[in-house]
C-alpha cells in the first residue's frame, strides 16, 4: 500500500523549508556584513585597503574627536545631510574603501533614508535605475554610483566607470581572509611604498623597510588611556622578515638620535614623536611592530585642539 503523508507532517515539513530558507537569509546577511566578507568583495591588485568600526568608535567615545573635524562644518556636507537625512555620526555604522588603480570602492554600512537619498540624486542632476544611481563626481573622471546590497549596506564606487560599483555586488571565490580584530585598520601591499610619494622624509626610511613585504597591515586599538598602532608585515621568508625587522629598528633609531641631537624630545602631538616610539621582531616570515599612539595625536591630525 502506497504511503500517504498525512497533513500535520506536510505542514512540519513546510514550517521546517521556511525555517531553513529564513535562518539560511539571515545567515548570510549577517556573514555578509563582516569585515573578512567585505573585503573579498573588493579589488585587491595593488590596492590599499581601509576599514573604520564607527560603531566602535563610537562605543568608545573616539568618535566625538570627529566632530570638530573640518569635514562636519562643510556647507555642502550639511546640505547632504540635512536632505538624504543621514549623518556618519549617528547613522554610519562602518565603512571599508579600497583605493584602486580603477578608482575608489566603498562598502558603508549604517542607517539609510533610501528615499531621502534617491530624491537627493535626482536634485543634483543624477539618475537612478532600479536600485543603481548614479551622479556626477568633483571631476570629469569621477562618477559616482551606489547601489543597496542591503537595507543597511551601500556599495558605492568613485570611478570613471558609471557602474564600477556593480563590481561590488559578488564575493570572490574562496575562504574569508583573515583580518585584524582592531576598529580601524589599513592593508596593502609593499610595492605601493616604492615611490614614496606623498610620504613624510621621516617616514621614508620606514617605507624602505617594507617595500619589498608581500603585504603589510597596520591596525589600531584603544590600549588604556591610549591607542596602539600594531605592524604585521608578511615577507617572503624567514630571512626577508629578519632584515626587515632590522631596518625598522635601526630606522627608529636614527630617528631617536636625530631628534635627540636637536635637545629635543619627542613630540606626542608630532609623526615624529609616534615613529621615533615603535618596537619591532621578526616572527618567522612576518614582522610584528607596534607604535604607541597619544590620543594628542589624534586630536592635532584631525585639527581638533
């Protein structure tokens, strides 16, 4: 005799679908959210990446170093504010940006008034389709486009591309790589300090060290009273690693001196001050560093005090 289920078990096996498919949704949303998922959703190829915890910050008050900040006061900042009704100091949750050979990528994270900010595009000459806007940037070369991921996270590309920020919409294949468990951190490859553009003299000696590192990522962390800088830089060997330390410190040495030569001491306000303070060993093909870094320092960079 053919087996006929009976109603009640067609009805567990449907409540039990629908709590798979659900609990599987909000698995994967929130998974998506984390920094290691973000960041295979990013061009990687000579690349700096940033990721900023602004909940974290927040948390920890260091947000409001922020809200003195040139960048809270800007005109054109308040009008955004005031009419796509988001604020980062409330509203922005995080953020990680890749600055490309290709352009500028963002994963935002917050509170968004997509409404508010759709009604904004269409204010300022844009246009949205579906669920992708796009805008003129501050330059011929820059377009601005964005789309929901999420309800609460934003992709968003600067580039002259009008969809680059399609490219955000898929992961990379592969395992989630490892990153820093720290609120605020930047990673990119050594060959970037080749150049040294834009780099402090001071500082140069530092980018020498590294340039030659697979990767190199810095992060920072409320430590007591203060923040720390921490160092990871992955060579290609034992050795590599090795010399690498070593330049560092006697970098950090020759830093020492020279300000000492001038009856100084170090600045805690200053680059100087923070450099001239770092530690460095080798651990296998990896350098571990950090650099004490004084809330002052903080304040003078964001032109707060």
């Amino acid at each position: 005799m053919d087996y006929k289920p009976r109603p009640w078990q067609l009805i567990l096996l449907i409540a039990l679908l629908c709590g798979v498919t659900v609990g599987g949704m909000v698995w994967y949303r929130s998974r998506a959210l984390t920094p290691s998922a973000s960041l295979r959703r990013m061009p990687m190829e000579d690349t700096l990446v940033l990721w900023i915890d602004f909940a974290a910050l927040r948390g920890d008050g260091l947000l409001q170093l922020l809200d003195g900040a040139k960048a809270g006061q800007d005109p054109e900042y308040q009008t955004f504010v005031r009419q796509t009704r988001f604020d980062y100091m409330h509203d922005l949750d995080s953020v990680m940006v890749a600055f490309a050979p290709t352009g500028n990528f963002f994963l935002v994270r917050g509170r968004f008034d997509w409404k508010s900010i759709q009604n904004y595009v269409e204010q300022v000459n844009g246009n949205c389709v579906n669920t992708l806007c796009r805008v003129k940037g501050s330059g011929p070369d820059r377009r601005i486009s964005f789309f929901p991921v999420h309800r609460d996270l934003m992709a968003m590309a600067a580039s002259p591309d009008d969809y680059a920020a399609l490219r955000l919409s898929s992961a990379r294949p592969g395992p989630d790589p490892p990153v820093p468990n720290a609120p605020v951190w930047i990673a990119f490859p050594g060959s970037l300090l080749k150049s040294g553009k834009n780099l402090p003299d001071g500082a140069r000696p530092f980018a020498r060290a590294m340039e030659s590192a697979l990767s190199v990522t810095i992060s920072i962390a409320p430590e007591g009273d203060r923040l720390a800088a921490r160092l990871d830089v992955r060579s290609n060997s034992d050795r590599e690693a090795a010399a690498a330390a070593a330049q560092l410190t006697e970098a950090t040495q020759l830093l020492r001196s020279l300000i000492a030569r001038e009856n100084l001491k170090p600045n805690p306000a200053d680059p100087s001050g923070v450099l001239a303070a770092g530690a460095f060993h080798a651990e296998g093909a990896h350098v571990a560093g950090v650099w004490p870094v004084p809330r002052e320092f903080v304040q003078n960079l964001l032109g707060t005090q």
